[in-house]
C-alpha cells in the first residue's frame, strides 16, 4: 500500500472517477476540435443512432432510458445542428428514420480518433500488457452484470 487516498475508496468510486476524468478529457477535446454544440448525452444519442438501423425517437427513448419528450428534444437538437436527419422509415406511417448527416459522420470520426487520443494519453503510464489485463477486467466486471453477447448503449443515469 502507498500513502495515496484514493487506496481506502471503493472500486465503484475509483471506476466513477475515472469515467469522469476520461469524460471531461474528451469533451474538452471535444469542444477544441469545434464541436462545443455537443455535450455527453448527444454522443450517447448519436452512438446508439449509428448502431441502431432504422431508430425512431421512441426507441431512442428506450434505449437511452429517457422519455420520448427528451429523446425528442436530444433528436431536435441534433437536427437543428445539421448531425442527424429524419428519414422516411421503411414501415412507413408517421415512423421516420434517425440518420447521420455528413456532417454527424464527420464528427463521428473526429470523436473516434479523440477518443483513442485520450485513451492513449491516459494510459501513456501503464504496460501493454497492464493495459489488456485492465481491459479484460473492466470486460469481467460488465459481463457479471450483463449476459453475452448484449452490449447496451452507454447511456445518461441521471
């Protein structure tokens, strides 16, 4: 054991922190890169678009575990902002399509390469080989809670 505080927090805390300092990186970057328009629970909302064909905004709503008045407020404000467009849905009806515009694709990529910047920035301290086990572990701890080969969508908890 060393002198460091943080040895007497619990792992949730430390795994808390740890998202928030990776998060807070990345939006910083983020915001530097020119897309300041956008906070946390957009790149959710544009994660689970592009995953997800033929997404309205009641299954975004679902899948992020908010009620459709905030999807549809989330899917406004991407729309307003040129990321997303609402596409005519195959089932026809009033149903329409989430998609990505050049425009959100482009940022989809630019946030991807950010993403690997700071996650290689913060580990630039850390072994390869401490790396992957650290991975394999965060791997185990979602697979106690969650059933392969499920991978829900990071979502907002507040």
């Amino acid at each position: 054991m060393t002198d460091d505080p943080l040895d007497d927090y619990e792992l949730v805390f430390l795994l808390g922190l740890a998202f928030q300092e990776v998060l807070g990186s990345f939006v910083h970057e983020l915001d530097g890169a020119g897309y300041g328009d956008l906070r946390p629970v957009h790149g959710f909302a544009l994660l689970v678009i592009v995953r997800t064909p033929d997404l309205t905004s009641s299954l975004l709503a679902e899948k992020l575990g908010v009620t459709k008045q905030a999807a549809g407020q989330l899917v406004d404000h991407l729309v307003k902002r040129g990321y997303v467009d609402r596409a005519e849905h195959p089932l026809g009806g009033r149903r329409r399509s989430l998609v990505l515009t050049p425009k959100g694709a482009e940022h989809m990529r630019q946030a991807g390469r950010l993403l690997r910047d700071v996650e290689r920035n913060l580990s630039s301290g850390i072994s390869a080989e401490h790396r992957a086990e650290f991975r394999n572990s965060l791997i185990a701890v979602v697979r106690a809670a969650i059933p392969a080969p499920e991978v829900p969508p990071l979502r907002p908890q507040w």
